[in-house]
C-alpha cells in the first residue's frame, strides 16, 4: 500500500461537548489482489469480512478509483464504484472490501456528537440508504484535502475547526444525493426564478408563465424549487414581500396600507394576517417594537 495517511485522535470532553467532533480520518491506496482490511487498525476499528464490525460512531467513506462491495444490516449486498460514498451508521452491522481485481483507493472520516446524530434522527441521511453515487468531485475532495492538512499539523483548535470542515462536507453530499446530475442546471434555474421574483415583487406572479420562460414545465419547476429551497415558488415570493415589508417598515414612515399596497397584496387585511402568521406579529407591533416603544 502506498499514500498512506491515518490518524486516530484522543477526543477530550471539551471536544464532545462542542456538538460534533473527528475521531478517525485517513486516505490508504488498495492494491489490487491485496488482503483486506488490513490488521494495523486499532483493535476496536479492525474487522473480519467473515464477522463484519458494528461502531459506535459514523463513518464516511468515499472510493475515488476501483470497485467493491458494501453489506449492512439494513440492506444486503451492494455493488460500489468509483466515486461512490457508502455511509456507515452507529449500531448497525457493516462490511466492505474492494475487488481482488482491481483494489481501491478510500478516503474516509469517523465523526461523533449529538449534531452529527441530529443528520440520522432528522432524516437527512438513513442507514436503509447509505450509498450516494457521483462524488468524486472537487468540492467534496478538496474538504478531505483540508481535514487531511488540518489533522496533520494539528494547529491550535483544530478539532473544532476541522468539524465545521465536516459538516460542510456532509452538506455537500446531501446536495449530491438531493440533486443527482442535476445539481448545475438546479442552482442556475432557481437562481434565475428567485431573481425574477425580487423583481416582481411588487406585483403577483404568474407561476406558469415563469416556468415556461424557464424553460421547464410548472410541475417540474415547483418541484425543483422546492427541492433546493424548501418552499414552494408562491411561499418563496411572499417570503421575500415579507422581508421587504420588514425594511419598509423600519426605515419609512409608510402605513400598514400604502405598504400593502406597494408590495401587491390583495388588502391591507390579508397583509396583516400573513405578516403576523410568518412573524408573530402585527405590522404595527413590529414597527414598535423595533423602535423600543414596548
């Protein structure tokens, strides 16, 4: 084996207490018709592929050249390529081995703490789903590149850092498994709907007619903008006259109607109800309140 890099960390209780913290990173090229894996692992980190291992952390592993074969509990046997990421659960029974034939090149990290467990209990990522295809990317190479410099010299705060090094990688893949192929031509179409809502935002929208001039049909883009945003075209839109109405409000001397009224809403009323509903209070409460005048 060669380009070799590990690194197992002593995790003191001021690093488990910051939320999220590294425990194990490193990068091993796997020559082909090698024994795998190797013996040279910590004790609690060694397994066999006739017994397979079960960790108390997560684990992320990506291969960036070859081929193999990944089985957990919670889904059988599954074919891995190059450029896929397999994610390994807490408590969930694993094993993995590159192909004889060609061995493998794997990166992999090993994380803990409750916002790491925040990713699983939200749904976010789900052992019943641990691979994501197509991540062999510069994004998500250059984020191992850091964490790899980072645990090499060990500078002051490194463990902190390198976390939010971490989750910025598994936001990544999130975005890689949401987005598929298409993440490029997603962020171009929502980037150019939502610059085209901010400038009608004085008016109503024609949803359809957006989407046509976007080049997709409604369903399509509804579903794709709420993929990337989490709100639907219209939400987005009146989101955006709310924060407006916000600025209105603190900076001009404009009544609770002449806002309504510039922002395009049908009435003064329905203003007020869903500037309450999204903020928690009436327009005029909040024009108060940010004056100090409660």
């Amino acid at each position: 084996m060669k380009n070799k890099f590990r690194k197992y960390l002593i995790v003191f209780e001021k690093d488990k207490s910051w939320g999220f913290y590294i425990n194990n990173l490193g990068r091993t090229v796997v020559e082909k018709h090698t024994n795998y894996p190797s013996k040279d692992h910590p004790e609690n980190y060694v397994f066999s592929w006739d017994k397979g291992r079960v960790l108390d952390e997560f684990h992320l592993v990506l291969i960036t050249k070859g081929e193999g074969v990944f089985e957990s509990k919670a889904t059988g046997k599954i074919k891995i390529s190059d450029g896929d990421v397999f994610l390994l659960f807490p408590g969930v029974w694993h094993r993995y081995k590159p192909s004889k034939k060609t061995g493998w090149t794997e990166r992999w990290v090993g994380f803990s703490g409750d916002i790491a467990n925040q990713f699983l209990s939200n749904g976010f990522f789900s052992p019943n789903a641990p691979i994501i295809s197509k991540c062999n990317q510069p994004k998500i190479l250059n984020h191992f590149n850091s964490l790899f410099k980072l645990f090499d010299e060990e500078p002051f705060g490194f463990q902190k850092t390198a976390s939010g090094i971490c989750i910025q990688l598994m936001a990544e893949l999130h975005n890689v498994k949401n987005g598929g192929n298409n993440i490029d031509n997603l962020n171009s179409m929502v980037s150019r709907a939502k610059g085209m809502m901010y400038k009608q935002i004085h008016t109503s929208l024609d949803l359809q007619k957006m989407a046509s001039e976007l080049g997709v049909s409604y369903s399509k883009f509804r579903i794709d903008f709420k993929k990337q945003t989490g709100a639907s075209p219209l939400q987005y839109h009146l989101l955006l006259k709310i924060e407006k109405s916000k600025e209105l409000l603190l900076n001009t001397n404009k009544s609770q109607k002449e806002i309504a009224f510039e922002l395009g809403f049908e009435s003064d009323y329905y203003f007020n109800r869903l500037f309450k509903r999204k903020t928690g209070y009436a327009p005029g409460k909040f024009r108060n309140l940010s004056k100090g005048e409660f």
